[in-house]
C-alpha cells in the first residue's frame, strides 16, 4: 500500500523508467506535421530525441482505463464517475477518450450539461458581448465539480473556457520519453505497382499509381527513459478531502503501471519494454506497489469518494450534429 506520510511533505512525486525496443535497436519516435521528429542537443552536447509528448502520454495514460471491447471502464475502476457521450449518428464516446475530456464539444454541446455545470460554479451566462464571466473565479469549487464528473479532468488537466474563459486546472499527472546520445537510422522503400510500374496508363503518382519510392527515418539511442511527474502540491491546492486526493494519487500510480505493463506499443515501428522498472527519484525512498496491490487500495477508495462522486457516476450527455439537425 501506498504511504501517504512519506508524500505529506513532497511538492512532487517524481518517477521514471527505463525503456528499450521490444526487438532490435531501432525505433520510430513521435512526429510534428511541421517540423517531424524533435531532436535537440543538450547543454553537454548529448544528442536527444523526444520520442513521446506530454500530451500524447496524457491520452495513453488514459487509454489504459478504458475496455474497447465493452465501451465502457476496465473491471478495476468501476465507480469512477465520468461523462458518456451519445452522438447518435457520429457514435460514442466518452470524457474518458475525449482530447478536451470535460471540455470536449461534444459534452459542451449539451446545453442543459453545461447549465448545470455553470449553476453548480456559481456563476452567471455570459452576457452577450461578454468574452468572460465577471467576478472571481473559486478554483476549489472548480476542482470540486470537476472531480464529481469526472476525477481524469483533474489529474490530466481541463481549460472550460466555454463557460469561462478563466477555468483552467493544470496537468496535475505528466509524462514524457526521451532518448539519450539519438542517432538517425536512414532508410527507404518503394510502394510496388503490379500492374502499372510507371503510373502513366492509370492516371499518374499524385492519385496513387505507379512505383513510388519512399524515405524513411527511424533512431537508436543509448538510452530511452520514460519519466513521469505527479504534481501533489496542486493537488492539494485544491482543497478536496484526504480520501479525493489519495485516490487521485493512488489512480495516477495505477496508470503509470498499467502503462508500462500493456501500453507501450505506440506506433507500428516503436514497441518498447520496460528494461529498468519504475523507480522513484523524489522521494527516493518511497515504494511503489504492484498494480495488484495498487487496485485492491483504488477499490476502496472509490467506495470513499462516493459522496464526492455524481450519483449515478455515469453521466450522459446528447450530442446533435449538423446533419441531424437539418433532418
């Protein structure tokens, strides 16, 4: 079990682990419509590479609570409030999947959702002209009602600024991958046309035909690191009550683990595993339990936090697109 003394007097709980390709040396990192992968140098002169985002570890982070298979949470975080999402003919989702989580349009689409999320605030509509919503704004209250829908919003962050344009809760979870000492790994291919090599009888390479070569850039690195930031002193700041922010403590180790054990295929050419486990570096001397041990403590404190939770904790929301509204 997690000991809470050992974090009362931590700002951060900082963590890491150390990763390498699941086959082979090479791997392909994130990319950047405008610049691809982001490679820099170190003050030391040590080549680097981000191969994973903050923010595209908040959504795998994520991901590792959800069930495809039955739209719905993993067996072990049933009771966690959150917001489904019908679309009617777009489909489904949810604040679990949702880039903008509590703030997806798709959730601010509801009318009558973000009225009750403005009531419960205490604040007024915006009065037309308004860019804002005059008068202080309670960050506690905010945290308050947000981790009554939905706990993910306030470890992963959440910017409502369709109700105001100044409720804003940091990432209080963030993560990233890097990669030490990088070096470019150059190759290329050729997509094969069977039937029309050079593209010409069928309508030329712009629409798909021919043989078409291809560039390819993937890395190998001496090291790879995984690091993970668990910011307790906002957390705290929030003002919510000793079993609210232990399981948000408790949730966020859970995914952390559950990551590293399940979720570290990230494209098709960069699967990892984890070579050095998780260890903390702030404090050193806490430990981390197993996911085991980690989900028999989260049960508990979901059945703590049901009075801080929506009753029922799912709560549904109606999404009319375009296309519905004009039938």
């Amino acid at each position: 079990m997690i000991d809470f003394n050992a974090l009362a007097k931590v700002s951060r709980l900082l963590m890491d682990a150390e990763l390498t390709p699941a086959q082979g040396q090479r791997f392909q990192p994130t990319g950047f419509p405008d610049l691809g992968a982001a490679e820099y140098t170190r003050p030391d002169g040590v080549d680097m590479l981000l191969v994973e985002s903050t923010q595209s570890m908040a959504n795998r982070l994520e991901s590792v609570c959800w069930d495809e298979a039955t739209n719905d949470l993993v067996p072990a975080l049933k009771g966690i409030p959150y917001v489904a999402i019908d679309a009617g003919d777009l489909g489904k989702s949810s604040s679990m999947l949702e880039f903008h989580r509590l703030n997806s349009p798709y959730i601010m689409g509801d009318e009558a959702f973000q009225a009750k999320l403005r009531n419960q605030l205490g604040l007024k509509d915006k009065k037309e002209g308004e860019e804002d919503v005059p008068g202080a704004l309670d960050l506690r209250k905010l945290a308050e009602v947000v981790f009554r829908y939905d706990p993910g919003s306030v470890l992963h962050g959440v910017f409502l600024e369709k109700i105001a344009g100044r409720l804003r809760l940091q990432r209080a979870l963030s993560a990233f991958i890097e990669a030490e000492d990088a070096r470019r790994v150059e190759s290329g291919g050729v997509k094969f046309d069977r039937l029309d090599p050079t593209g010409k009888a069928s309508g030329g390479a712009e629409k798909g035909f021919g043989n078409v070569p291809h560039h390819r850039v993937e890395y190998t690195a001496r090291k790879i690191i995984a690091y993970f930031n668990l910011d307790l002193s906002s957390i705290r700041g929030y003002g919510l009550p000793a079993h609210a922010e232990n399981f948000l403590v408790v949730w966020s180790l859970w995914k952390i683990r559950k990551l590293l054990e399940s979720g570290l295929r990230l494209r098709t050419a960069c699967d990892f595993s984890v070579k050095r486990e998780l260890q903390p570096t702030q404090p050193t001397a806490l430990s981390i339990p197993a996911t085991t041990e980690l989900e028999t403590q989260l049960k508990t404190l979901i059945a703590e936090c049901k009075p801080s939770f929506a009753s029922p904790p799912v709560t549904s929301v109606s999404f009319v697109s375009k296309k519905e509204k004009k039938k």
